[in-house]
C-alpha cells in the first residue's frame, strides 16, 4: 500500500513540474522527490532545475543538503551535462562552501577523465557520497563509456584506474561484461590482458562513415505525395 | 534623457503636457481604431509601423505620446484599445526615453490587465503578427530591464527604495512566467501545431491568421509566448528548460517565426546560446550560420524598419558566439563561404588566439563571450536592508565563469588536434613525448577529447562533434581521415520537392 502511495507522488510531482513548474507551493514536494531519487535509484533532471530555478527565485527557502544531493545525482547521470546544468542555477556565494567545491572537484576530475584523482578524492569524502546509493556503479557506467569512445583494445592497468577495482574484484567485472556486453579479453605482448571493447560508431570510426548519407525517415515522407 | 512622469504636469519641461492631443494624432487614433474594429490587418500594420514611427520621429522624439486616458474620448472610451495604446505609449518611453520607476510599475500592470483580457478569451480582433510579436518581446525587455534596475541599489533614493518595497509584485519572476505560461496553454498553440503536422490544421500555411472571423490574438501570443519562455529561461541560466519551451516548433523549417525577423532572430539567437552553453557546438553553429546568412541576404530591406539597429546588433552578437563555437570545436565545413568570410574579417585573430588555449585565449574568449551572451539577470526580489549593494552583474559573472572554466577543461586539446592532424598512426609514448606529459596524462587528455567533443542529446543519445576521428589500440593511436560526405540523399529529396513545385505551377498556366 505504502509503495502505491510512493508511486502515485512521484507520478504528481511529474505532473506538476510539466503543467505549473512556476509554481512556490509545489518546493516542498520537490525536495521530496529529491530525496526519493536518491532513496529509490530513481532521477529527473527536469524535477530538480524546477527546484533549483525556484530556490534562484527565493534563495532564502534553499536547502544546501538538498542541493548537494542534487548535484550528486548529476553527477552520476554523466556523460550527460546535468552537473554544469545545475551549477549555472546555483549562485557563486553558495558554490565556494566546502561540499560544493569538492563536488565540482570530483565533477573536473571525471570531466578531464582523470580517474585516479577522482577516485582518491572520492575516498576523502566516504560519508558525502556513500549517503546515495548507486554512486560507485554510475561513475563505472560512465567511465566504461568514455573508454569505449577511445579506445578498441584497452590495457587492464588502463581499465582498473579508471573504474577503481583491482584484482578478484577487476576478474569479476570482466567476467560479467565478457557475459553481457560484449567485451573480449586478449593478451598483448608482454604478460597484460587486453579488453576489447564492442565496436561502435565512435571507436570505429569507419562505421560511421557508412551512416553520415542516412536520410532521415522524416524527410522522405516529404516526398510520398509526389511518388504517388 | 529627461524623465516624464506621466503624472505631473508641473516639474520637467512645461513644453510638455500629456493631456495635450495634437490633431495628427487625434486622426491617428481615431483611424487606428476603426481599423481594428474592421479587422483591416494590412492597414493596421501600415498604421503601427508606419504612421506610429513617422509621428513619433516627427513630434514625440523627446517627449512622451499623449496618454491613453487623453485619447480615450476619440475612441469611445474603448478599454482594451486604450490597454493597447498603453503598451505601445510604454514602449515608446523604453525606445526613446528613459522609463522612471513608477513608469515601469504601471507598464507592468498595463500587461497584467493585457494578458488578462487576452486570457478570458474575450477579445475578437485580428492584430498583425509583427505587433504580436512586439508586445511579447517587450514584455520580457522590460522584465530584464527591471530585474537590472532593481539589483543596482546604491544609489537609490529612499523614494525609490519605497517604491520597491511598496510594489514589491510588480515585475516578479513568477508573474512574468505564469503569463508566458498561460499564454502558451490557453491558447493551444502546442496541440494547433501537433495538429498541424498531421495535416488536421492549418496554422503556418495562414500565418497563424483567422480567416474565418475568429482572431488571432491570443493563438500568436501563445506561440510567441513559447520563444519568450525560451528567451527568459536563458536569462536564468536554465538553457535546458528553454529548449524544451522550443520543442513544439519545428526549426528545421521554416515557420511563423520566420516570418516577423525579429523573433526569427531571436529564436535563431537564443537556440544558439543555449546549444553552445549546453556543449553542442555543431547544433550552435550550424544556427548561427543559417541566422548570419539570412541576415546577410535580406538586412537591406530592413534599413527602414525601427528594428534595423537591432538586427544589427544581433548580427555582431551571433558572428562573436560564432567565433567562440568555431574555436571550441573545429567544424569550418559546417559554414556557409560568405558568412566565413565575414567572420575571418572581423576575428580572424582573435580565432587564431582562442585555438592557443593559453592565458591570452582565455581573454579573448571571456572577450567575445561576455560581447555575445545574453544579458542575464538575478530573478529574486532584493533585500533592501543595508548595506545596501549593486549586483546586477552576479548572474553574468556566475554565467561567464562556469564558461571559462569549461574552456579551462578543453585547454589541452589544441595540442592534441595539432598532432593528430599530422600523424596517421602514433604510439601513446610519442605522442606524449612530443605534447611533454607523461603517458598516464596523455591518456587522459585522449579520453577528455573523446568526452568534450561527443555531448548527450535530450534522448540521451551520443552525438558527435569531433572533428578529428581516432581510436586507440593497446598503446598506439590510430587517426582515420574524415572524407569530406556528400550528401546525395538531401540533395535528390530538395531537387525533387523543387521540381515537382515547378510542375505544378507550369501545369496551372492556361494557354489559349
């Protein structure tokens, strides 16, 4: 019963940020949902700027942990933009306390793809991250992504930095994406595996090539009249 | 420029006396309103462009226009002309004059009573989209012109000062987007246009006018409600929500807002920025490129049109931003050869410093940007305790910085284009040798590249924007070479559209 009321909230606060986002009374609810997403590994981009856009209207209503949690979610939507998003809404004075300059730290780190500093500053700061679950597998999604637009064969040392696991815990990793996704292992010249990674339009560049003359489906249907 | 206040007629120059109704305008009035009432969109539009600025420039350069209340006894009395001479009265002292405070309260209710009748659906006339246009344009020009007013408190007057405590609704950032809002719903602008494109209505091909002796009023206002949503949520720094407000309208094609060249370049601008902030730096140029372009080709029969500065001005705007893009992503293919060589005229060093990526870029960039950008403004109401501070500037500042830094974040890769422009095939060690880092760090740059020049559509979806592609395998770097694609598809699609519009034009001539 508990969760079919749960439910039926989060449908509301949708709602409502898509019909009357301009709206005071609906912050509380917001906050709500914010800390819903975090609870329940859920997230909408759209629910928090509402939020944040009504906090930059009355700055005094701004929560600091809400935002903080915010922009934790952002961070593990990457490669998707959503922590600059939040960050143009959140106003200078705020940005320089401590939480918030450590956040967009770790969010430079994974911007520039230096994986070991994250990961050490993220050690630094346990109790700020471990509050939302799902953090440590979003920052693998997103750093497994950054290494499959570069590279088609990767060395382990390169994928245990950037993903933060050695050892068991690396085999075990591989094993699953071995499974699941797609991944190989090789053994290169020396005594290190190699993971190749699956082919896409970004790492195989010539597999794009074959898709940039595609015509769109909609612009065909531009000239159906004319073929009848 | 010499303030009025529409209120007294002693203090200020005595020459002027808003009771008094010259002859020329009593007509003008009077003609303008039984135009309205016969619907004569065509005459209206000749009147509102025409004889306004020709009044205007003749009589009322310096001094306001009569007020609606002098006018009123001419025209019946007639509330909602009166709302609307109001707005064009207000605009007037934005354009020419400078508004006093009060001024600026009473513009803003004069809108709410606007939008007000608008919204009850009881108003019946046929307005010429430019006016439409105008009134929405305005009505966020004067929201920003507020919001700077009100954050630049030192040297406030105590009147002043009460004004705003007193007034405190006036102007405030929920109403204004709750009219937008409204507008945009009541009038069903997003259901006409869905509608529309599964050939159930007729919106763009009529220009959103009413031939059926509805009006057009409040369907315009909806739509061009839409681009004021986008504009203003730009001037918040929330680019994402602006687009969204923009979803609705097709802007690979052409539509109503290309007809009136204001919001056409407005939209075009605003698209643009958000793009660029939002890192799609293929989308932002390709716009700026079509909005340049088109701006090239028609801005002589503009010379006339009291928007001409404006456009003018736009045009400067968007070849800046244009320059920033360029430098961030490479991708000159994407820009037509006229607008290339505008834009090598006017920046050609300033691009050249900006690929560099050292301190001096890092001016030029802040240069162009702070030249190009919006002018963004803090929505909130101020605090009027002492000490008593401007910070008009915060919201730009904020805005600019998180810019810089991104550019910071890309500072890196002008060293890698240079060399994977030259090489084919290079070993990791090498490459790092040759850029003077160490193989881990040269690694990451490789990655950075690959994250910075691949920005999230709202889908999700990856799209690229790189203009050099590469892969690496094991410990050596592979570039391939981007042959230049020629899109045939497009090409037959366009040629078959045109050729088929040629046929049945030749097959509607009648010879005898």
């Amino acid at each position: 019963m508990a969760k079919e009321a749960q439910q039926q909230v989060s449908y509301t606060v949708e709602e409502l940020v898509a019909v009357n986002p301009y709206n005071p009374d609906i912050l509380a609810d917001l906050e709500n949902y914010v800390n819903e997403q975090v609870s329940s590994q859920k997230y909408s981009l759209d629910a928090n700027l509402c939020l944040l856009r009504l906090y930059q209207f009355e700055p005094e209503r701004m929560s600091t942990p809400i935002v903080a949690r915010i922009l934790i979610k952002a961070l593990m939507a990457m490669p998707a933009q959503d922590f600059s998003l939040c960050l143009f809404l959140i106003p200078e004075q705020v940005q320089t306390e401590e939480q918030f300059k450590t956040l967009i730290v770790l969010s430079h780190y994974l911007e520039t793809a230096r994986f070991r500093l994250f990961w050490d500053e993220v050690a630094k700061n346990r109790s700020l991250l471990e509050s939302v679950p799902g953090f440590q597998q979003a920052i693998e999604a997103y750093a497994v992504h950054v290494l499959s637009l570069t590279y088609q064969k990767v060395p382990r040392a390169v994928l245990a930095e950037a993903i933060n696991k050695e050892g068991l815990a690396l085999d075990q990793f591989l094993e699953y994406h071995v499974a699941n996704s797609g991944w190989a292992i090789e053994k290169s010249q020396g005594r290190s595996q190699l993971i190749v990674l699956p082919p896409n339009e970004f790492n195989h560049p010539e597999l794009k090539k074959n898709a940039s003359d595609s015509v769109s489906f909609e612009h065909v249907t531009r000239i159906f009249p004319v073929l009848s | 420029m010499a303030a009025y206040d529409a209120d007294s007629s002693a203090g200020g120059d005595l020459a002027y006396d808003p009771n008094f109704v010259p002859d020329s305008v009593k007509t003008f009035v009077v003609h303008l309103y039984r135009q309205i009432r016969e619907k004569n969109v065509y005459e209206i539009h000749q009147m509102y462009e025409g004889s306004f600025n020709r009044l205007t420039d003749r009589m009322f350069r310096e001094s306001p226009w009569p007020t609606a209340e002098a006018v009123a006894p001419y025209v019946d009395g007639d509330h909602v002309f009166c709302l609307l001479y109001r707005e064009m009265w207000f605009r007037h002292v934005y354009a020419r004059l400078t508004p006093t405070p009060k001024q600026r309260v009473e513009s803003w209710d004069n809108y709410c009573s606007l939008f007000g009748v608008v919204l009850h659906g009881v108003v019946n006339m046929q307005l010429p989209n430019q006016w439409l246009w105008d009134m929405v344009d305005e009505f966020v020009y004067q929201f920003q012109s507020y919001c700077q007013y009100r954050a630049k408190l030192k040297n406030k007057t105590e009147e002043e000062l009460q004004l705003l405590r007193h007034f405190d609704q006036a102007w405030n950032v929920y109403g204004v987007l709750n009219y937008l809002q409204a507008l945009v719903e009541k009038s069903n602008i997003i259901q006409i246009l869905e509608r529309e494109k599964e050939g159930l209505e007729q919106f763009t091909a009529l220009d959103g006018y009413d031939y059926q002796g509805g009006s057009n009023v409040l369907k315009m206002l909806g739509y061009y409600s839409m681009i004021g949503l986008l504009r203003v949520h730009c001037l918040l720094g929330d680019y994402r929500t602006g687009l969204k407000c923009m979803a609705p309208i097709d802007l690979s094609q052409q539509g109503v807002y290309t007809n009136v060249i204001g919001s056409n370049i407005s939209t075009i601008y605003h698209y643009g920025f958000a793009n660029l902030m939002l890192r799609r730096y293929g989308d932002a140029i390709r716009e700026f490129n079509k909005m340049l372009l088109y701006i090239l080709k028609y801005k002589q029969y503009h010379q006339k049109s009291p928007q001409y500065d404006q456009i003018l001005k736009k045009n400067e705007q968007m070849y800046a931003l244009l320059a920033v893009c360029l430098s961030l992503c490479p991708q000159q293919k994407l820009v037509d050869e006229n607008v290339s060589t505008q834009l090598k005229e006017k920046y050609n060093d300033k691009m050249t410093k900006m690929q560099r990526y050292d301190d001096e870029a890092s001016t030029v960039y802040d240069e162009l940007f702070s030249y190009g950008c919006p002018k963004f403004i803090t929505p909130s109401a101020p605090v009027l305790d002492e000490p008593l501070t401007n910070y008009n500037q915060e919201a730009y500042r904020l805005q600019l910085k998180m810019f810089l830094f991104e550019v910071k974040q890309q500072q890196l890769l002008a060293g890698i284009r240079s060399f994977l422009k030259i090489y084919s095939t290079i070993t990791v060690t090498k490459l790092a040798q040759f850029m003077d880092v160490d193989e881990a760090t040269l690694r990451t740059i490789l990655m950075t590249y690959k994250h910075k020049m691949h920005s999230t559509d709202n889908d999700g979806k990856i799209i690229s924007n790189a203009d050099i592609y590469f892969y690496v395998d094991d410990d050596t770097v592979h570039v391939v070479e981007a042959k230049p694609t020629k899109r045939f598809g497009d090409y037959f699609l366009r040629q078959i559209l045109k050729f088929e519009e040629m046929n049945s034009e030749l097959e509607k001539v009648q010879l005898d």
